[in-house]
C-alpha cells in the first residue's frame, strides 16, 4: 500500500487586508464581506506547520470584532435618528 501527502488548504483564495474585509480585483474592500480561515488561502510555496490554525483564529477574531463595530454603529445611528425624531 502507497501512500502519499494531500493539499488540504488552498493556495491563493481570496485576499483580505489587515482587517479580514475582502478585497476586489483592485484592492478595494467590498462592503460588508469578511474572509477568515482556509478561503483566504496563504499558501504559495512551503507550508509552515499550524499556520493555517493561528491564521483562522487571529482573522476570524478581527473580522467578528469588525463586524461587531459596524453593526454598533449602525445601531448608534439608528438610535440617534429615534431620539432626534422624538423631539
């Protein structure tokens, strides 16, 4: 019996700035779409071993508390506009 190593990550994947927030074709975040763990790829020539782990749990971290801003502020707002609306 043979056996023989497996990819089990990509190599590429999408790109992702400092942030975890997508990037298009130029760089541009696209709004409200995050990346974390496997999709965003790393990978290109060595793998170092439980990258990918650390990776995972770092962006996964900033892209919920990325997340967690903006659906705050968005709650701030929209809590402004009701007491604005009640005077």
């Amino acid at each position: 019996m043979h056996s023989r190593a497996n990819l089990t990550f990509t190599y590429g994947g999408v790109k992702t700035d400092l942030f975890a927030r997508v990037l298009s074709t130029n760089d541009v975040p696209i709004p409200g779409l995050w990346g974390a763990g496997e999709m965003t790829g790393l990978f290109y020539n060595e793998y170092p071993p439980a990258t990918s782990c650390l990776r995972s749990m770092t962006f996964g971290r900033i892209a919920g508390i990325e997340i967690a801003n903006k659906l705050n502020k968005r709650a701030s707002r929209q809590d402004a506009h009701e007491i604005q609306a009640q005077l």
